[in-house]
C-alpha cells in the first residue's frame, strides 16, 4: 500500500505542477501590455544610446581608406546638394547618411578598384541637416543656424551667437517649434531676465527644428 500512495502523490504533484505551469503560459505579452494599459503604467524604459549623427550639408569630413593613403581625403566638404567627391568616386551622396553608412556606401563603390576596402568617415566640423539645426534670428550679435546638441538651451544659444544687441527686447523673445500636430507653435522667453537677472527658469529647452526669433526694442 506505502508504494501505491507515494505514486499517487507524485501524479498529484505533477498535476498540480502542471496546472500551475499552465496558469503563467496564459499571460502573453499582448496581454501583459494590457493589462498595463489599464493599470496606466508603462513597460520600464530600455537603456537607450545615444543618438548618431547624420552628416549635413556644409559638414566637413575625413575619409580615410585603410592601407590607400591615395584615395584617403583629410577635408571633405559636403556640398550645398549633399553630395561629396573623393579619389576614384565622382560624385556620392553623403547628407543624410551617418558617417558608419557613407563609410560603407564607400566601400562598396571602391570595389571595382580595390580587393577588401576598409573606409573610415570622421566628421571634423559640423552644421547637420536643416531639420537638426536651430535658427537664431533678430537681435543676436552674431545671427546664425547653430546645430542642435542633445540637452541644448536657450542659454547655450546666447553663448553660440555671442548674446544680444543693444537694441534687443530680449524679454520678448520667442521660439517658434512644430508641434506633431504639423503647426507652428509660440513659446515666449525672457532673455533679458535670464541673462541680467539669473531667472533659469527662463533657460527653455531647445528642439531640433526650432527658430529664437529675438525682436529689436521699440525705443
């Protein structure tokens, strides 16, 4: 009989077991998410890196075959169309690319010409594509499009374009944004009490794509 029980409670067991296995397999990931949704929370973020650059007209680069000092270029202006010029290749689209995918595009058009290419792009100086800069138009000493920097402020555009005129209205300044509904939007900012009176609540987070348009003074 002492065998006949202890089977009976290993079946049980692994029933039980399996019950239990079953239960977890049920919740899917759809409906994890919904349940989610419901409780009005949100998956935890994925660590995110950080994000490349996409090479723009009127950037500056190097590009650098391996082992070809010949086709290797130090200064590589990308032109007003985009596009750049380098030993053996005529013309290549460079604006838009980052510099991994301009390298590669590279690579594959040297080919022809050379076994196993190694290419290098390195972009030594900066503006980016008209949709990742920041315009700065108006009373500023030095008006100009300045290329958006992760964690850029109004205070780091003062600093770019050399602060105001004399004949600003700094206080009222505004940033013109595009919200993702497609429309322009007005974002009021007080220069004037950020830069002479410390007012960092004024120190308004920048976004590729916005225009500071800095008034001059009525008198």
């Amino acid at each position: 009989m002492g065998w006949r029980l202890w089977a009976v409670v290993a079946m049980l067991t692994g029933v039980l077991l399996v019950g239990c296995g079953g239960s977890r397999q049920t919740e899917t990931p759809t409906e994890y998410d919904a349940w989610l949704k419901a409780q009005n929370v949100g998956k935890p973020d994925q660590p995110k890196g950080p994000a490349e650059y996409v090479i723009g007209a009127g950037d500056s680069l190097s590009v650098f075959v391996w082992r070809n000092n010949d086709l290797s270029e130090g200064g590589v202006s990308v032109r007003p169309d985009g596009r750049i010029s380098v030993p053996l290749i005529d013309e290549i689209d460079a604006a838009g690319k980052t510099p991994p995918q301009l390298a590669h595009d590279i690579e594959e058009r040297l080919k022809k010409y050379v076994q196993d290419p190694l290419v290098t792009v390195i972009v030594r100086s900066f503006v980016g594509p008209m949709d990742r800069q920041i315009r700065v138009i108006g009373e500023a000493t030095d008006p100009q499009a300045v290329s958006y920097r992760d964690g850029m402020t109004v205070l780091d555009l003062m600093i770019a374009t050399k602060g105001l005129t004399r004949y600003a209205a700094g206080n009222r300044a505004v940033i013109v944004r595009r919200g993702p509904d497609g429309k322009e939007h007005n974002i009021s900012v007080h220069i004037d009490d950020l830069i002479k009176n410390g007012d960092i609540s004024q120190n308004v987070g920048m976004e590729p794509g916005d225009t500071l348009i800095i008034p001059q003074s009525w008198f």
